[in-house]
C-alpha cells in the first residue's frame, strides 16, 4: 500500500496514466515483489467509470479524479487496493461529495467484517450505505429504500468484496454466503460511477470513485492490513499530494 505513496506524489495536470502504472510496478518491484497482482488500472477522468479500464493510454487532466487499481505479490500473497485522488490535488466539492459518500460505505463494511457475517451481508451493507448517498446526491430517483431496491446497480455494478490470497480472487468457488472465521482475507471495495447520462445532475457527471481495502478478519476486530499505507480521508489525502507537490 505504501507504493501508492509514489504514484500520488508523481500526480500533476497532464501526467499520463501510463506513467503512474509504471510508477507503482517499479516502486513494487524494487522493494521485493515478484510479479503485479494483475494488471493495474489507472483511470483518469469519465474513464474511471470503466470498471476494468485498463488501457492507460491517457493524460489526467486538471479538475480530474484519477482512480488506480493495483495490487503485487509478495512471498506468494497477492495484494488488492484502489484509491482515488484529485490530479490537481483539491477535491471539488462534486468531487468530495460522491468520495465521502463511497467512504461512508467503506468504513461501514470494514466494520461489520467480524466472525459469522458473510460476504452476501457485507454488499447488503454496502448496498443500503450508498443509496443513502445517491439519494443525498439527488441521483437514482428515489429515496434510500427506493434506490436501494434495484436502481443503485446503474451506479454501483459489482460486489463489495472478494477473497484475497494465494490469488487476487481465492478462491472464488467459496460461497458468499459462507460466514467468514478467523484468519480469513478480503476486499472491500465499494464504488460509484456516475455516467454522462441526463439521469445525473450535472456536476456529477464523469465522477467514478472506488476505495478498496485489504481487511484480515479475527476475533479481536478487522484488522486493515492495506489502511497504514496510504490514506482514504480525504483532508489526509489532499495533504498528501500538497506534500508531494513541494
């Protein structure tokens, strides 16, 4: 997680998305990881609404938010994390406004990751935690409950949660409804993505936000092994590209 320190302070208007994959590759890899985890994503702008954008091929722009998506393997362990910044290093109030509610969601989900709760209940959480911020962002056309029945998955089109281990997906043939014990690993990752669509208000519109977390369940609470590395609170965040940027 600490590698994402790296593509952060190489973050201004204009840098390429290219450029802050290679960044977090070398960083990794320099410091002992064997391979990427998968292919980074590095989306800048409207492209962040691309789940699996994976192209890299364009330049952030002022006024931007640029979402990474990357992970490496280290001592056989695969490592998952997402975090999204402002280019320019400020959050607009749009841009805050869709982060804060994403984050509400994600620190909710981190918490009920306890013995006996599954997967299944953990996106039932992440499901009601951001229809509650569409409806705040007059977005969905409805209230919580409403949104939360069905119109959410426009803006919200995957689950909250994976397991994490010897594969970026281990193993997927566990079911979601398998109650978690100690010991276990997962993702949180929950996100929206508002498109360019007249059913969005307009300072919305291009805004994708997804912060994902490496959560170890135990007895003694969640443990977020990914959390230390690099901060989701977005004052700490914008404090850390400022610092960069010195």
């Amino acid at each position: 997680a600490e590698r994402f320190q790296e593509a952060l302070a190489a973050t201004r208007p204009g840098v390429g998305e290219h450029l802050l994959a290679a960044t977090f590759e070398f960083t990794t890899k320099a410091r002992g990881a064997k391979h990427l985890a998968y292919p980074p994503v590095v989306a800048a702008g409207a492209d962040a609404c691309t789940i699996h954008y994976s192209n890299n091929d364009k330049r952030a722009l002022a006024g931007d938010l640029v979402l990474m998506d990357a992970g490496c393997e280290l001592d056989g362990y695969c490592s998952d994390i997402t975090r999204t910044w402002p280019a320019n290093g400020r959050f607009s109030p749009p841009q805050r406004a869709v982060y804060e509610a994403v984050l509400r969601a994600h620190l909710s989900c981190i918490a009920a990751c306890v013995p006996g709760v599954s997967l299944r209940q953990l996106h039932q959480i992440s499901v009601l935690e951001l229809s509650r911020g569409l409806a705040e962002l007059g977005i969905g056309g409805g209230d919580a409950a409403a949104i939360a029945k069905g119109p959410y998955r426009k803006f919200y089109p995957h689950s909250v949660s994976h397991w994490l281990g010897l594969d970026t997906h281990d193993c997927p043939t566990v079911d979601h409804n398998a109650p978690m014990e100690p010991g276990v690993v997962l993702t949180i990752e929950p996100g929206l993505y508002l498109p360019d669509d007249p059913s969005v208000p307009r300072e919305f519109r291009g805004i994708g936000v997804r912060i994902e977390d490496d959560i170890l369940v135990s007895e003694q609470g969640p443990e977020n092994l990914s959390g230390p590395g690099v901060p989701v609170m977005p004052d700490e965040v914008e404090a850390l590209l400022a610092q960069a940027a010195l």
